[in-house]
C-alpha cells in the first residue's frame, strides 16, 4: 500500500500521528480497514478518556490561572481579586501569607504553583470514588479474576517513571484494590528484603483466614520494566541509560532473587510465582514474558500485544481469542535461547491470555484518543512522590513515584526523580514539588503520630540532599498521611502547607 493510500486508511480510523511520529504499527491497515478489533471495550475506552480529561483538567488550568492572577499583582484590591479568581478556576483559595507579601517581593510564583500542584492532586483523591465508578465496574481483570487464577495477592513492581503510573487501569485493565499492591522503583529494582517481609506478612494472612478465598490460592510477583519503540536511545528507562537489555535482565534479576530469598528461609516450594510484563511507553502495547512449568521465566519468550493487535484486527472474537491462545502455545514451544521447561500453570496462562486480550483495548484507545501514539513519548509529570503509593489516582505522566522507608535506601531512585524535573521545572525556573506520603492504621495507637514523624524525617533528610535547591527556593515538600483501615486520605499536614516556599 503506498503512503498516500495507508494516510488516508489512518485519518479514516482517527489514528492520523503527530507529525513527525511513527505510525503505531500495531494499526498499519489496508484502504477499506478500521482501526477497530473486535475484543476492544469501546464503552471502557469512552469512561477512561472522561476520567483522564476530568483529571488532566485540573492540572491544566493551574498555569494559565497563575499567570492571570500574577498580571495584578499590584493592584490594591489584588488578594481579594486573587482569591476570586483562584475559587473560581481552580476550586480553592491560595495561602493569604504569600499573597499579601507579593507587594513587598513579588508575588512567590514558585511557591504558589508548587501548592496548587498539592491540591489538585488532593482533590483528585478526594474524588476518586466519583471519577472511577465509570469504568472499575467494566473490567475482566479484578480479584475475583485473579482468585479464579489461583493468586490471593499480585504485587507488582513498575519502573518509577510517571509513564506508568497508569498502568493498572490503563496499560492492563486491571481494577486496583487493597490486595493488589503497587511498589515503584527506579528501573523497576524493588527491593527484595522488603518483598520478602510483605509477602511473609500476606502468608500470614491467608494461613490464618484473614484473606477471603485466599485458602489454595499464591502470591504472585510482577515487575514491569519499559521501553520507547520510537526513541530507543534517548526515552527508554532512565535508571538504565535507555538500555532495554539491561532493563529487561536486571527485572528478571530481582524476580529470581526474590524467590530465592524465600526459598531459602522458608522452604522450597513457599516461593511466589513471578511475570514478567514490558510496556512499550509510546503506544502502551505490552510484552508478556512467559513462565514455564517450574516457574521460570525467559526474558526471550514472550507474546507482544502490538503483533496479537495486527494479527487479530479482522476476525471474530471467538477467533481472535483463539489467535491468542495459539500465540501463547506457539511462544511456550520456542528453542533455542527462548525455550522453557514444559507449559505453565492453567490459571497463569489464563491470567497471561486475559492481559493479552484486556491491553488490545488499551492499543486501539491510544490510537483513538492519542493519535496513535503519544505526542509526548518522553517525561511530563506533574510532581514526585515518594514513601507509599496511594492507588486512588491512575494516569500517566501525573507523577513520578519512588517506594521508600529512607531516603538513603531510596537515594538513586530520588535522584533519578530529580534529574527529570531539572528538565521539566527547573530549567524553567519552576520549583519540584515533593510530596511525602505514608500510610498509617487507625487501628494502631499511635499510629498517626509515628507516620507524620516519619514523613517529617523524610522531608528533613530530602532537603538535606538537595540544600541546593532548596536555598534557590527550587524544591517544595509537602506532608501528607492516610488510614489503611478507615476513610482518611492523603490529609496534609497543616504546619507543612504554611512552611510551602519558605
């Protein structure tokens, strides 16, 4: 097919590309083709793209309200005016003490932008459970699937980079819940001593009754490593230098060391069962690397989404479902450098068809919604978090996010943070904000105490890293705690919003 004919089949099938950008080659189509397979959720898709322009919107007016509200800075009515204007675009009211010092110094821009970047994000949590009641009742992939399967717990460990941040509701369609943990780290290197304890404690769990169903059922552990099939050298894992080799074997590295960590304490047979998932960040196609019988899995064996996409866009769903599955037969049939030992489990291999399938909608929204692959391929995130992950917002590129108890043992992951907001903010003379986040249990006493103590360490030692930035007024933290076991949600801690740019 020449160009001018495959142009004309992409603007048919609302996927024409940004200019410049590859073509997603998942939707290379013939002239009287659509873009359109036939196992996508186009009522899921509908819900998701609401839910990320009902959250990017109120991240994208923060900018232009600032600016408008900086215009006048020196007007005598100017915090009255301000407040106005801040209530009416963003929903709140900006901190009197930096505005009724703007007459004095300037009005602090930095400060101010740092803190409306808080609270959007504050009233994207409170809002969760109105944004995404849309679409958490539409996907396959929920715990009731993945106890069908045979897992109690999915814990997954993504790369840190805002790029995945939503990979659970987005990349995978997978609805996030209290037994799925989420645990991002800097080119997906979690640290094992620490999944060792989580898992010890989820074992606990289950031999105790503590987790329903949960009886004949495993943990199973995922890294998710990430790759840019458009800008291999230059957008791929930071913590890698962009080397998806690297990426990929040193996932595998820690999922291996994790088992056997286990193995050894406690007994051979207790490991977890490990996957191994790719994200191609440009077009959000996954690569499902699959286990064989012993549980092993070969980072060379795997099953591309992009190829199942291509491969299945004409056919029926009975059919695709079927392509699928020979494409898992045929990648556990492999020699060479891809063989395994024997097929997998029944339940993983149903959990591996079911992401295969639930990721073709994923495809077919960034061709839909994206224009077939993302205009930014690269980092656009908002802010860093650091500490634990609040799974109440899902959306890329919103934040960077680093798994932590200290800074010293979150160092490189901090420090790959920082490096991508000196592109983003700092070089444009912006602040990075830092958000510090810990859960507690109301259950505990004295356990609200301990997190707000532990986040103010954090902040402490955070600032003591980056006094750099910090005395350039470059770097804003921000407190924040929740309760496991009750209704509080990422509360700020109010001495902390006072301290914001000062």
């Amino acid at each position: 097919m020449n160009t001018r004919k495959r142009l004309a089949a992409m603007r048919r099938a609302g996927a024409f590309p940004q200019a410049g950008s590859p073509l997603n080659p998942a939707c290379v189509i013939g002239p009287d083709q659509r873009c359109e397979h036939p196992l996508v959720d186009q009522a899921l898709n509908q819900h998701l793209s609401a839910y990320e322009q009902q959250v990017r919107g109120r991240f994208a007016v923060i900018v232009g309200t600032l600016k408008t509200i900086s215009a006048f800075q020196h007007e005598l009515d100017f915090v009255s005016r301000a407040q106005a204007i801040a209530l009416d675009k963003l929903g709140y009211q900006l901190p009197a003490d930096l505005l009724g010092e703007a007459w004095v110094s300037g009005l602090n821009l930095r400060a101010l932008y740092s803190y409306c970047i808080f609270c959007s994000f504050k009233e994207c949590i409170e809002n969760a459970d109105a944004d995404q009641a849309p679409w958490r009742g539409r996907m396959a992939l929920d715990m009731a699937f993945l106890r069908a399967c045979g897992y109690h717990t999915l814990d997954i460990s993504p790369c840190a980079d805002g790029r995945l941040q939503g990979l659970l509701p987005f990349v995978l369609r997978l609805v996030p819940d209290e037994a799925v943990y989420v645990k991002a780290y800097a080119g997906a290197m979690f640290d094992v001593e620490m999944d060792v304890a989580d898992w010890a404690h989820r074992e606990l769990e289950r031999l105790t009754g503590g987790i329903p169903g949960g009886e004949d059922c495993n943990y199973l552990k995922v890294a998710v490593y990430h790759f840019s099939s458009s800008n291999v050298q230059q957008q791929g894992c930071a913590a890698h230098g962009s080397n998806d080799h690297k990426a990929v074997e040193s996932a595998l590295v820690r999922l291996n060391e994790l088992r056997v960590a286990i193995e050894n304490t406690y007994g051979r047979g207790a490991a977890p069962e490990i996957l191994l998932i790719g994200v191609d960040t440009d077009i959000d196609a996954i690569r499902v690397h699959l286990p064989d019988a012993e549980g092993d899995v070969n980072p060379y064996r795997y099953v591309d989404s992009g190829e199942v996409y291509h491969k299945t866009l004409s056919m029926t769903p009975d059919a695709a479902r079927q392509q699928i599955a020979e494409m898992i037969a045929e990648a556990e049939r492999s020699e060479g450098w891809a063989q395994g030992n024997g097929r997998m489990s029944d339940g993983m291999r149903r959990l591996v068809q079911q992401l295969l399938e639930s990721n073709l909608s994923q495809i077919e929204y960034v061709v839909q919604y994206h224009a077939g692959r993302y205009s930014v391929i690269g980092h656009n995130e908002r802010f860093i978090c650091v500490g634990e992950a609040m799974s109440e917002l899902q959306l890329r590129n919103k934040f960077y996010f680093a798994h932590l108890d200290t800074v010293e043992e979150g160092a490189t992951d901090i420090d790959v943070g920082i490096k991508i907001f000196t592109g983003l903010n700092i070089k444009h003379g912006l602040a990075v904000p830092v958000l510090i986040h810990f859960h507690y249990s109301s259950r505990v006493p004295g356990s609200r105490e301990r997190a707000i103590h532990r986040c103010r360490r954090i902040k402490a030692a955070i600032r003591g890293r980056y006094a750099h930035l910090c005395t350039q007024g470059l770097l804003d933290c921000q407190i924040a705690v929740s309760d496991r076991a009750g209704s509080e949600r990422c509360t700020f801690i109010e001495d902390e919003i006072q301290d914001a740019g000062h």
